[in-house]
C-alpha cells in the first residue's frame, strides 16, 4: 500500500486513504495479498472513494455492482463511490490502482476539468472501460518518479494536476462515452447528492426539482444531459442499485427493507424490484449467496 500507514491487521480500505485522499499500489500486491491492511479483495465490499484499475499484462475478471468485465492489457476499470466490487483469484494480471476520494477532487479540479470527464459525474450509472489505453504506463512511471521525491507542500497539487491530464484523456478511450454536456453540473451534483441522502423518503422528482428551486423540466433535461436517462430514470436505478447491495450484503428480510425504502408492503417493494431486474429479490439474494 502507498501512502498509507494504518496499524497491523485487516481493516476497512475505507480508512486508509492517507492524509491528503489519494492512494495507489501494484495490482499484483492484491493476488499476492502483500502489503494489504485491509479487507479481503476477493470478497464483495463496498468502497467510498474513487478507483482505477489500471492493467499492463495478463487479464483479469472484475465485479463491479454484481456485473463481471474482463479486462486486457491497456484497459482500464472505473470504479465509483458507493459500488460494490470484488477480484477473482482464478485470474491474475499486472498493472496498479490508483484510489482517491471525492474531497481530493473538489480540492484539486477545476469545475471545467470535472464536467468534461464524464465518467466522474456518472457514478453508478456507466461504469467506464478504457479500452487499448496505452499511456497507463507512461502515466504511472511519471507519478512514481515524482512520488519519490521530496516534494513537500506542492505534492498534492503535482498529483492532482497529472491525474486531471490522466482522466482527460481517459475520456477519449472510454467505451460507449457520450459527448461532454456543458451543462449545470454544479446543479446535477447537488441532485446526485439529494438522492443519496433522500432517496429512501422520496421518489419523486418534483420533490427534488423543488430542493434545487428549479423546474421539473430543468432536472430532466440536466439528467437526460449528463447521464442519458431521466430524472426518475436516474432515482428509480438508483434506489434499485441500492436495494441490491443491501440484498447482497445484510440480513434485512423484504418486510424490512420495504419500510426503509418507503414501500407500504413487502410486495410492492418486490414487484418495482422485479419489473426492473426481471429477478424477485430473494432469488437476486440466493443468486449471489451462490457466487459469493
């Protein structure tokens, strides 16, 4: 792990992203389960901060949000606050990750760089794949060389201004990217945050457009704009994503979880659940107890 002293023994790799919120290590640390104070890799677990995975040889299966990639050499994997991931040991590959938290960015992104990475506004939505990426090594003996230096109060801003150039690049390669929207993303980011707070007391848009002091038509179009689904589009995913990691990953019985999302009964939770995965949420529960 680098730059990160934690104390001895597995702990949550939510607490360890060192003092100014950024945080890399070697990919083959992670099968080799070296240098790692924290959680199992290879079981799912929940992460609050940014990743890259950065592959230079071999290939390796990755889950993000219960959805498997495999990724060559030259690819990249983004990775968002809130997913849900994991490796498999049965493939292994060369490469780094890079890790770094929301408080690292609106510190260090200007609000134009931030808007035109798309994937960084997505989150959940698009998981983003770089494919045939070929400065990820260029990229990484540049920042390790200068991370070896002594750089002292500019360190943060040297590391936040090549990841920035990284990322803008980065956008070029993703697979299926749209076009940057030059929208009000100071606006979409507050409702992106709105719903994470909220979306277990409200679904309803207009609830939302009311928060922003904006008309429901102007949350639509912003969402439509920077995430190609409508507003309700981009909550109702939203609240499904999170009823499935809590299926994945608590004890909750569907009564339980129809009162924490809002639902009157256990079966209206379960038939918004299945009308929109095609699954009950038991059997999404009893599939992934068996691939666990």
């Amino acid at each position: 792990m680098k730059n990160g002293n934690g104390p001895e023994g597995p702990q949550d790799c939510n607490d360890l992203m060192g003092e100014i919120g950024f945080q890399w290590f070697k990919l083959e640390d992670i099968y080799s389960l070296k240098n790692l104070p924290c959680e199992n890799p290879f079981m799912s677990h929940r992460i609050q901060f940014f990743t890259l995975l950065l592959l230079t040889e071999g290939k390796i299966r990755h889950d993000v949000d219960f959805i498997p990639y495999t990724l060559d050499r030259g690819y990249c994997l983004f990775i968002s606050p809130e997913q849900i991931h994991k490796f498999y040991k049965s493939t292994k590959g060369g490469g780094y990750v890079l890790s770094f938290t929301e408080d690292f960015i609106h510190r260090n992104f200007s609000r134009s760089s931030f808007s035109k990475i798309n994937f960084l506004s997505n989150y959940f939505l698009n998981p983003s794949i770089f494919k045939d990426f070929g400065d990820i090594e260029i990229f990484m003996s540049a920042l390790e060389r200068e991370l070896s230096l002594d750089l002292g109060i500019i360190k943060e801003n040297l590391i936040a201004s090549m990841l920035t150039v990284f990322l803008l690049k980065a956008q070029l390669y993703a697979e299926g990217s749209m076009k940057s929207y030059q929208g009000d993303f100071e606006t979409f980011s507050k409702f992106q945050k709105l719903v994470s707070n909220y979306h277990k007391e409200s679904r309803s848009v207009k609830h939302y457009a009311n928060l922003l002091n904006i008309s429901y038509k102007q949350l639509n179009n912003l969402s439509k704009g920077f995430t190609q689904r409508t507003a309700k589009e981009y909550i109702n995913d939203y609240i499904i994503l999170e009823i499935k990691r809590n299926l994945a990953t608590t004890d909750f019985s569907i009564k339980e979880m129809a009162y924490e999302y809002g639902f009157k009964e256990g079966t209206n939770l379960t038939k918004f659940f299945k009308r929109a995965t095609g699954d009950t949420p038991m059997k999404f529960k009893e599939i992934r107890l068996r691939n666990r």
